[in-house]
C-alpha cells in the first residue's frame, strides 16, 4: 500500500471528526459531553494498545471520562456511525425525507440524522423476518460494519484477497476486510480469526486509527492463518463436490457400493470433541454414525411403512441419499435417553454445547430449524457433519445452510 494513498487530506479530515466523536460520548447518551471529558496520556483501565491509545490522546483526538478512565472495551452504536460521518460532511441541522423505519420516529434520538444519512445513501437499515423495516439505531456496529467505513474513507483499494477462518468469500464485507488487511491495519484474533459480528470496541478502533495515521510507527503483523487442527476429507471418493465438499442430499447420491464406514478424520475429531465436552461437565453419546446403502434402505423402508412416504421422507433419507453412507455424520445425544432424536435436545445441556463448540472440531449443524424448505428435512439438533473445521468455522459464521453457502439445491 502507498503511504500517499493513505496521506490525503481528506481522509485525515474525516478519521479525526470520526474519532472525535467516538470518544467524547454526549449527554443524550448517557455519556459525558466533550466540555467535561478529561483528557490523559496514560489510563489506568488501559492495558492493551497503550502505545496506540496514548499516541491518539497526545494528539488531542480523543479523550477519556471524568473518572480518569478511558473504557477500552465500551462498544460503539450503530447510531455512533451515522453522527461520525455526518459530521464529517459538516452536517448540524440536517432535514430529510422520513427514511421509513418502523422503529424511529420524528422525536426518536438521532431520528434526523438517521433520515439524512438514508437520503444520502450509506443507511440502508435492516429488514426483519416479518417485513418490517428498521434501522436499530442502539444496536452495537459490527467489525465487519467498522471495516467498510474505514476502507471507503480511506479510498484503501489494495486487495491480496486474504481469508480469516470466520468470514466467508460470500459475506457482504469480505472484501472490505481483506482491504483492511491488505493494508496492515487489521491482523485479526489468534488462530485466523477476524470476528466480523463482534461488536466493535473503542481501544480497537483506536488501534485501527493509530494504524491509518502513522503506519510507520503502528503497524498490524501478517495474517496468519494456521493450518486446521482438524483438516477437511479428501476429494479423491465417489459423489458430488462443490469448493471441495462432498454433498449428499435429496438431490445429490451416493452409489449403493460406496460403503467406506466412518471416515478416521471424522471419528478423531468426534472422539476428540466428546471428550472435551465431557471435561467441561457435558456427556455426549453416538447414536448412529456410519450406515450402508443397504442399512439405510431397510430403515427408510421401514419408517414409510410406519408413517407413510410424505411423513417419512421429511426426517429420514432415501437409500443412496443419506449423509450417514458417507461415514462423515454423527447422530449425537446426552445421557437422558428421552431426548434423543427428539427436536427438543436442542434445549438439553448436551444440545446447546453441540451447537455453540461443533465447528471447533470441523462439524457443523447439517439441518437447521426453519430450513426445511431448503434442506427438505426437519430440525435435527442432533444431527452433524464432518466438513473440517475450517470450512466449518466459515459455514456457521455465515448462517446458512450446507446448501445455501455452496449455492446447490436441496430438494
């Protein structure tokens, strides 16, 4: 990256009204207002990024709170964003069309600069599951929303496409983080990870402001992307892959002569998760792990006979359709029998760890709720795959489906 392209005018202009804003919180926050804030070089509640947050402070760019304190860790609000940047356009009074969310109104706080900055076109909002509108003005700004503001202030257009574990080549900001790499502002947590829904904090924007103004002095590490602990399955068997993932659905088969049992990567990294749950007072049990081409169309058999085709179909796959064939899925469940391959393990000990630590082993939850029309199956908590957990890191931060993030159908 080329020091003038940092250099500009510009963009010293806007990073200094957007910190000076960050960090002197206003009365109608609940905060101070810059007449009062207190202004230090060392803060006693700072000790990561000192170097970093006492170069801003000498500057005169942001200040502490009465107390002393400078409250590393306080996150910024989405509302935060929209004054930063609309004082940086020298807007005081700003007037604007209503932008038509359903949870701002004309005496709402920050309601005209909400309505301005939609007008203006960097406010989008959000779109809730019941068609509603919002902007969630209170909601915590997002790294990854912290990383599009700072690439586009910056005009940073360097792109050596650098991947964490934790953000997906689909997620709206991948771009804008690798940018942010790319130009040594950012090197992510340990282990390759960026966290792009975390809520920003201010020692981190400070970080990335001591970053962008003296690059000389502060300056991000590499990314280092460590190699998985549990690596993805080889392509080199029979079936449908797309970006290196063996996909077995509705759609997708396996021949009735591929029966290699539980695939060895899979059952360390189950082996190796069980007993890391177990440590962490959880006991988790298989249910049913590898199954045969022929095993699966005597189970499916039996299930239509019991409960007809429709019904069946919509928890139990078809011989040749089923992930268990590929030796990669686990069913899993607890020590109270009652739950198992029952929707409501999900609210059982067992089933709240699996979903929260799964991908930490390279499993991820292969038919979530609500997915049904997607993936063609009910809600299996219990239920996982083998992926690697690279790719498993990647398809749970991105909230979708199997089917979803490789973009294949399901049924």
């Amino acid at each position: 990256m080329k020091e003038q392209r940092i250099f500009k005018k510009s963009a010293l202009t806007i990073i200094t009204a957007i910190l000076v804003l960050l960090f002197m919180p206003n009365l109608e926050a609940g905060g101070i207002s810059p007449g009062k804030a207190e202004a230090a070089t060392t803060f006693p509640d700072v000790t990561d990024f000192k170097a970093e947050i006492d170069y801003l402070t000498g500057l005169e760019i942001i200040r502490g709170y009465p107390d002393g304190t400078f409250r590393p860790k306080t996150s910024i609000t989405r509302l935060d964003a929209v004054r930063m940047i609309l004082r940086e356009m020298e807007i005081e009074d700003p007037v604007a069309a209503d932008p038509g969310f359903s949870d701002m109104n004309p005496e709402t706080q920050g309601y005209a600069l909400v309505a301005k900055a939609v007008e203006i076109g960097f406010i989008d909002g959000k779109v809730l599951e019941d068609g509603r509108k919002v902007f969630d003005p209170q909601g915590k700004l997002t790294r990854a929303e912290m990383a599009k503001i700072l690439v586009e202030a910056y005009s940073l257009t360097a792109d050596d496409n650098i991947k964490f574990i934790d953000v997906s080549s689909g997620h709206w900001a991948s771009s804008h983080i690798s940018r942010l790499a790319t130009a040594n502002i950012t090197d992510g947590f340990p282990g390759g990870y960026f966290k792009p829904e975390s809520s920003l904090e201010r020692q981190h924007f400070a970080v990335f402001m001591a970053r962008l103004l003296n690059p000389s002095e502060f300056q991000a590490g590499p990314v280092v992307i460590p190699p998985p602990k549990y690596p993805a399955p080889s392509t080199d068997t029979p079936g449908y892959y797309v970006d290196g993932i063996l996909v077995v659905n509705k759609v997708h088969d396996l021949p009735s002569t591929y029966n290699p049992g539980i695939h060895p990567l899979a059952q360390t990294a189950a082996d190796e998760m069980m007993a890391d749950a177990k440590a962490q007072g959880v006991n988790l049990s298989v249910i049913s792990a590898f199954r045969s081409y022929s095993y699966q169309e005597t189970l499916y058999n039996n299930y239509v006979e019991r409960d007809g085709q429709a019904a069946a179909d919509r928890y139990s796959a078809r011989p040749g359709h089923s992930e268990h064939q590929t030796g990669l899925a686990f069913d899993f469940g607890g020590t109270n029998q009652s739950y198992w391959l029952k929707t409501s393990f999900a609210d059982t000990a067992a089933g709240r760890w699996l979903e929260a630590n799964a991908s930490k082993y390279g499993f991820i939850l292969r038919y979530p709720e609500g997915k049904e029309s997607i993936t063609g199956y009910m809600f299996e908590p219990w239920h996982f795959r083998y992926v690697g957990s690279r790719e498993s890191a990647k398809i749970k931060a991105s909230g979708k489906t199997l089917e979803e993030y490789l973009g294949v159908r399901g049924r």
